[in-house]
C-alpha cells in the first residue's frame, strides 16, 4: 500500500465573491503588509480597494508594499521584510498572481529571522540554513489561476546575482487564509490567462508521470487536467466567461493540493534563470511537448498517459502519444502553438549550458522522472524545443 502524508493547513475561500466576506474572519494579526506587484492591475481593477476596505471594516491596519517583480528577486523580499518591520507589521497579504504569493511567502519567512533569503536556499549557491523562527502569517489573496501557491508552502525566487532561479520552502510558509476569488481573474489577458493555466496544467501532468504518484494525489490532479482542458480554451477566448474562470481557479488549486512536479519545472527553472523576463508558464509550454514525448516514445509512462488523455476527453486511447497529440491540441486552443525560445532572447548555443544547472536549482524533484534524464537526454529535449 501507497504511504503518503496530507498535510493542508490552509482555510480556502473559494468562489466569486469571497473577498468581500474577508472581514468576517479571523485575521492573523493587528498590522498587515499588503504586498502587490508593481504593475498597475490591482488598482486599476479595484482590487486593492476591496481589500482595504474589508480591512477596514475588520479593524486591521495596512501598510502597502508594491514593488514585486514578475519574476521576484531576493532583493524584492528583502526591501519588502525591512519595510514590514519598520512599520510594525505583524502578517503579510499577498495580493497578486503567483510572483506576488510566491514574494509574500518569503517575506514573511525574512520577518521573523536573520540575514538574507538566500540563506534558506538550497541551491547550489544557497546557504541551506534551516530558519530559527516560523515565518510571519500568511494571508493569499490570488488574482490569477496557474501556481497554486495559495495552497501550498513553495516559493519560487531568482538571486540575480548568481542567476539562480529557485525553490525555497518551508511547513511555515504556508498561507494561513487564501481567498480564490475568480471575479479577481477576470481582468486577465488571454495571454497570459493562457500561461498560467498551463502552468497549472503541467503541475498536474507532471505529478500524474511522478513515479512516486499515488492515489490521494492523482485524485486532485486528474480533475484538475480534465478541468482545463475543458474549460481554459473558453476562459482564453472570453475572459469574461464567469463560469470558465471559476472552473480553471479550481482546476489551479486543485493542482496545488498535492503537487509533485518532475524536472519539467526545474528544466523551466533553469531557463528563467538567465532569462529574468520569460514568464515561467510560457518557458514550461515551450518544452514541454519535447519533455512529454520523450517518455511517450520510449513508453516510460504509458499507463499515467492514458489516464491524462481520458481525463482530457479523448475517446479509447492506447498509448501515451494519445496524451501527446491532446496536449498539442490544448497549446494550440490557446493560442501558444508558436512560442518560439529565440523570440525569449535564449540562444541555441547557450542550451549547452542548462543541463548542469538542473542539478543545481530547485523545481521538481529531478529523481522522481519515469525515466532517469541523462544530460545529454536534457540537452536533448532543450535542443528539440528550440525555435
């Protein structure tokens, strides 16, 4: 039998309209820093004005913090702790798509401790420090549905310096509330209401091939998959499809409940590193059809292949080329079927370079592939995506 541990300690709102019953429960804390990207959408939407005000009327004070990059940087968390502790604040809200919850995590992680992020971080160049304290409380507040990071405890953050783009997470770090509020998601454009629901997408399909997948976890994703692959090519064509957006926020979360990624996302993580602006769901979309295929040609995976492309509608299959030809089929429902590296300013020489980095940045776990990838097998893959 399957040996697992569930361990969700996250309260979900879910729905449209949740923000607005935000005041009636229980905040972490008397003083909270909001923490927002530094794009303009939360205000321009009223987005932020809908939270101060159930601030408001919850009797929290605010202090707001609206500096977070779209692939944030361990300098954004740590201007973002310094101004939480000299203004007395005593949790964080994150209001924004994943960067911003992926920043809030560690900024509050970098409240409550010494030094800097990246000594938590446990990539090549990291510190691996274990923290001395729990990180701050947590309230994620999302305006997009692709990480999951409002139901789970991982940040992903970029150290400029070394050109790491990484993991760091800890029990700690998990929201203590998230709100998912799919009229926060409406204003998405299909571009990038494209990506992120195909980051989602593949933190499900990765966990269906992990080969330490197991029953509670593929409860969870192959819902997800069967979710946005039927509902993120409407949500893409008509973004005011209130229904469509509802259903790819579940689908998000949903993903998020158990994730177990494989290189896929380390592969991605790479990428990003040396290439600040790539957002991280067009990075996976490019690679992942060369990553898929990959296990489908050599059958490594063809049972959890078949699952996905039933969960996907496809009638009978047999194979895990079956999988392949469906999820060719969604990148092109929405709109991404010609996403090009080069158009990312990433050289096809500099490919050379990315398979020593998967072993020295955090992603997905790298061992729990169906196969074991060689480097030459990344260089591979990396070497078929490219365009």
């Amino acid at each position: 039998m399957y040996k697992f541990v569930f361990d969700m300690p996250t309260r979900v709102l879910f729905g449209a309209g949740q923000l607005q019953e935000l005041h009636n429960e229980v905040l972490p804390g008397k003083k909270a820093l909001i923490a927002t990207s530094n794009g303009t959408s939360t205000k321009k939407y009223g987005y932020l004005d809908q939270l101060e005000k159930e601030l408001d009327l919850a009797g929290v004070t605010y202090e707001l913090f609206d500096q977070v990059r779209p692939n944030p940087t361990s300098d954004n968390v740590m201007d973002g702790a310094a101004l939480a502790k000299k203004t007395g604040c005593d949790f964080v809200i994150a209001l924004g798509g994943g960067s911003v919850m992926d920043c809030s995590k560690c900024i509050a992680l970098m409240m409550t401790n010494d030094g800097d992020i990246w000594d938590y971080s446990l990539s090549v160049d990291g510190g691996k420090q274990n923290p001395a304290a729990k990180a701050a409380p947590i309230v994620a507040i999302t305006t997009s549905a692709g990480t999951g990071s409002e139901v789970d405890m991982a940040s992903v953050i970029t150290n400029e310096k070394t050109q790491e783009k990484t993991g760091i997470f800890f029990p700690s770090m998990f929201p203590t509330l998230s709100v998912v509020d799919s009229n926060l998601m409406m204003s998405v454009p299909p571009k990038f209401t494209a990506y992120q629901g195909m980051d989602a997408f593949y933190h499900a399909s990765e966990s269906v091939i992990n080969k330490n997948e197991h029953p509670m976890g593929e409860m969870f994703v192959l819902k997800a998959i069967e979710l946005i692959a039927k509902y993120l090519p409407i949500a893409y064509k008509d973004g005011s499809n209130k229904e469509a957006r509802a259903y790819v926020a579940l689908a998000n979360s949903l993903a998020g409940y158990y994730m177990l990624c494989t290189s896929q996302h380390t592969m991605e993580h790479v990428m990003g590193g040396y290439h600040d602006d790539l957002v991280h769901g067009a990075g996976l979309i490019m690679i992942s059809h060369a990553y898929f295929d990959f296990f489908a040609e050599r059958k490594a995976a063809e049972a959890p292949m078949i699952k996905m492309a039933k969960a996907m509608g496809v009638e009978n299959p047999t194979s895990g080329k079956d999988f392949i030809k469906a999820l060719d089929d969604l990148i092109a429902a929405v709109g991404c079927a010609d996403l090009r590296m080069s158009d990312a300013g990433i050289t096809k020489e500099e490919l050379k370079q990315y398979p020593k980095r998967v072993h020295e940045v955090l992603g997905g776990d790298i061992t729990a592939d169906p196969l074991p990838l060689s480097d030459a097998d990344y260089l591979e893959i990396y070497e078929k995506s490219y365009r």
